[in-house]
C-alpha cells in the first residue's frame, strides 16, 4: 500500500496543478457576484490540498520556505542558550527576545530585524549565531535559507567595494524571492570595506517590500570585533563602581557600541545603517572571565566522555588556552581556544592510558 501510495504523489499533485490552475482561469473569466463565492471556495479547498501535498510530497523531500522547515522554535533557543552560553546575560536576554517578538508577529512585521552583535574574539557572537540558525531552520546551518557572508574572503578589497555594494544588493533580492524568512549572517564585519551595507539601507528600513519582494520578515546579524576593548572597559568601570557584573543592562553599554561601531575602522565605519538608525539593537558580548572559560573547558570536555574532568586537566586546559588583559580579570581570547585545547590533551591522555596497558 505504501508503494501504491508513494507512485501515486507525482500523479495527485499534477491532478491537483492542473485542476487548481483550471479554477483560476475560470476565475478570470466569471464575474457573476453569485459564482464568485463558490468559485472561491473551491479555490480554497484547491489551495489547502495543495498544501497538503506539497508538504507531505516535494516538501519532504526537499527543503521549502514553510513551516515544516521554517519551524523558529524560541524554547529551544533560550534552552540552549541557558546551557551553553556562559557569562553573557545580556546577549542571551536580547536576543531571545528580539528573535521571539519577531516571529510571534512576523505576519505584520514592518521592518527585517537587524542586528549587531560585538565583542572581543571568543565571547560567543559565532557560537550564538548558530544556535539561532538551529532554532529557526530545521537544516540548521546547511539551510538553503541562512547565507553566510565572511570579510576577508567575500569582501577583501576596499577598491572593489562598489561591485561588492551591487552583487549584495543583488544576491539578498534573489535570496528573499526563494525564501522571506531567510537569514543573513555578516561575519568579521570589522575586516569588510567601509560603505559595503550603505547599499542594502533601504532593504533593512520601515516598510521595506515591494509588489514582488518582502524584506520585512527577515533578519540580518552582524558580527564584529569592533568595541571589545570599549565594552570592557565600560564593565570594570562599573564593577568598580560596586554594580555586579550580572546586574549590569543592555543600555550601559548600547550608546557606546553604536558610537565606536559607527567612527572605527570596518564595515560600519561612517556607515549609513547607523546613521539611519536600521540597526534594532546593538549587542554587547562582555569580556569573559576565568570562571567562564573554566565553564566553557567542562563543556567541551563533556563532549567525548560522561566522565568528570578532573582538577589537573582543567588547570593544564586554563594555562594553555588562556591569556588575561592588563587588569588580570578578562580573557583576551575568551573560549576562541578551548575547543582544540582539550580535544589534544584529552586524546594526550587516551594515548598514555593505552601505553600503560600495552605495558
């Protein structure tokens, strides 16, 4: 029955194409008010058979803009942000929110959401990145759907940067004709020549849609390096000042991010996203201290075995992996290390253990 089933799909939903464009086109050629009711009601039945067999046929074959692998499941981005996210509350606060308000009324969004996330190197932009991609796509970061973009390899040169500005423009339209809700990712945006996003302003402002594109029900990251030593020393002052670190808010640090972003050097520089005031929010990573980077170590570790790490190896992990800034309280590299850190010194140790027992 299953293969009687399985041969029949193609045939249905051709039955189905046709019969529905057939009801269209009579559509077009009936204006009787006492038909148009009826006309539109087989119509809709056409259009929700339809979606039932795309679904269940093409669809489950084959990645589609739906919500079959559209699925933006929120609860499990704040789930796995609570377990893997160390020491940015904040960032996890934000973004859980700005992505859930965004799909929980994404039918009558009037803007892309945008935003932009920064930090010193190894404070988690990338790693929540991912998570978000995970929690929307079902194919995760191998969606069709989430375009990646890299400075130092899709944007190198600043004398290219008008042709750079054209091709964007071009490759978001085509993405957004496939998919709405797609997702754009701009990595190493302190690496990109300044005047790259003045192009895609107007794809990321209010009302951003035409008769043929929407642009209103997409989102767009970007991450960057740029303010990480800015973003610390705004934390020591006010950890100074008696405010614990956990206690501290996203406008502590919001005017400064938007400040630097837009006179340091990179892909914001002088940018006209900042100056027309696209960007929703701007993300502070905040420096990551050691008992972070020891949070971090354990996860990784948990990785390749149920085991518990042990003092010895944890401290060997922190003195190789980790630098600390001037004051001694932050990591200069964060958990950027940590992963290959202890994939060798736990593959050191399997190592010695299998010469004791050859001994």
């Amino acid at each position: 029955m299953k293969l009687v089933n399985l041969f029949h799909a193609p045939a249905l939903l051709l039955c189905l194409l046709v019969l529905n464009f057939s009801v269209q086109c009579t559509l077009a050629w009936f204006s009787i008010p006492s038909f148009d009711a009826v006309l539109d009601g087989v119509s809709g039945a056409i259009k929700t058979s339809y979606k039932f067999v795309n679904d269940n046929g093409y669809c489950a074959l084959r990645e589609c803009c739906n919500e079959v692998h559209i699925h933006s499941d929120i609860t499990e981005l704040r789930k796995s942000l609570e377990k893997s996210l160390f020491g940015q509350h904040i960032a996890a606060e934000v973004i859980v929110n700005a992505v859930g308000g965004h799909f929980k009324n994404i039918n009558s969004s009037e803007k892309p959401l945008v935003m932009s996330l920064h930090g010193l190197p190894g404070t988690g932009k990338n790693f929540i990145a991912e998570h978000i991609t995970r929690a929307l796509y079902k194919n995760g970061a191998n969606s069709q759907f989430v375009h990646k973009y890299l400075g130092r390899i899709h944007f190198p040169l600043q004398s290219e940067v008008e042709t750079y500005k054209l091709n964007l423009v071009n490759d978001i339209k085509k993405a957004i004709a496939r998919c709405p809700k797609s997702l754009f990712i701009f990595d190493e945006v302190e690496k990109m020549p300044s005047g790259l996003f003045d192009s895609i302003v107007t794809l990321l402002d209010h009302h951003a849609y035409t008769k043929h594109l929407d642009f209103r029900q997409s989102i767009f990251l970007f991450l960057s390096n740029v303010a990480g030593p800015e973003i610390a020393d705004k934390l020591k002052g006010l950890v100074d000042r008696g405010v614990w670190r956990e206690e501290t808010k996203l406008h502590d640090y919001e005017s400064t991010l938007e400040i630097a972003s837009y006179n340091l050097m990179g892909g914001l520089h002088k940018s006209e996203l900042i100056e027309s005031h696209v960007v929703d929010h701007f993300v502070p990573f905040l420096p990551l201290e050691l008992r972070h980077v020891e949070s971090c170590i354990r996860a990784e570790y948990a990785k390749f075995t149920d085991a518990k790490m042990s003092d010895e190896l944890l401290s060997a992990v922190v003195k190789e992996a980790i630098t600390f800034d001037e004051t001694g309280l932050y990591s200069n590299t964060g958990c950027k290390r940590v992963n290959k850190k202890v994939e060798a010194l736990y593959y050191s140790g399997l190592r010695k253990q299998k010469q004791k027992q050859e001994l």
